[in-house]
C-alpha cells in the first residue's frame, strides 16, 4: 500500500511526467537508430559493391549522356493539378456523410465549394495546362509571331518617321 500510494505521488509530480516523457522519446529514438542504421547495414544487407552495380539502371538499356534530364513543366504541373483537385474532392466524402443531418445550408456551401473548384478546373484548362498534345514549340512558335509582329510595327513606325523627316 505505502509503494502504490508513492508511485501515485510520482505519478501526480509534473517533473516526474516530464522524465517519463523524456524517458519514452530517448527509448524510441535509440530503438529506430539500432534498427535502420545497425541492423539494416549490417545484419540484412549483403555488401559486395562492383562497378556494374553502381552504374545506373535505366530499364536494361545502356547508360547515354547525363542523368540530369530536363523534364518538361507539363508533367509537373498536370501533377501538381491533380493532387490540388484530388485533395479537394476528397472533401466531398465526409459532406455527404452527414449532409441529411445539416440540410440546406450544407448543401450550398457545397455548391459554392464545388463552383470554386470549378472554376480552377476552368482556368486550368483555358491556360492550357491540362493540354498535352501541344508542345513548347507551338508556344515558342506563337512568341516567335508576336516578335515578328512587333518588330514590323517598328520597322513600320521608324519608316514613317523617316518619311516625315525626308
């Protein structure tokens, strides 16, 4: 009885709360640096390094020019859309879980969520970047227009004023 009436006292001492948790943290950081770094590079892994294994792999063909490949935006930005608009939908899971419970006011809330969704989805694809048949020479082939038009207008311009000068 004396022991569990004391163990009750440490258990109320804020500082002893403190140790415990200090306690736990260090148990937990020592058991995941034995078992990644430790275990995992010594016990699990063979290691017999040679330079075919360290050259890199690109599905069974060989190896030609630099990894550092530039990958076009469009890859990275149809991603970015998607996991913007997955996260978003996914909202609408819980909403329709308890919508009879919350009625009308629920249901336009969702509508107005659901219009500005709608008109990301819209701007997105007036962009253009839900495209990917076009390519960024199409693009630089418009710029390239707007360019020759400008300089024109230019040409046209300083034409006119040598003619007023003349």
């Amino acid at each position: 009885m004396f022991a569990a009436a004391t163990f009750q006292e440490l258990l109320g001492n804020t500082m002893f709360q403190y140790f415990l948790i200090f306690v736990f943290t260090a148990f937990g950081i020592v058991f995941v640096i034995l078992n990644v770094d430790v275990l995992g590079k010594f016990l699990f892994r063979p290691h017999m390094p040679d330079d075919l294994k360290l050259t890199t792999y690109e599905c069974g063909e060989p190896t030609i020019g630099s990894s550092w490949v530039q990958f076009d935006i469009r890859f990275y930005t149809v991603a970015l859309i998607f996991i913007i608009f997955d996260v978003e939908v996914v909202f609408l899971f819980p909403w329709a879980a308890v919508f009879s419970k919350f009625g009308a006011p629920a249901f336009w809330k969702m509508i107005i969520f659901a219009a500005v969704l709608g008109v990301g989805f819209v701007s997105a694809w007036k962009k253009g970047d839900l495209d990917w048949v076009t390519s960024t020479a199409a693009h630089d082939v418009a710029a390239q227009k707007e360019a020759r038009k400008l300089r024109a207008q230019e040409r046209a311009a300083e034409e006119l004023e040598r003619r007023k000068a003349a």
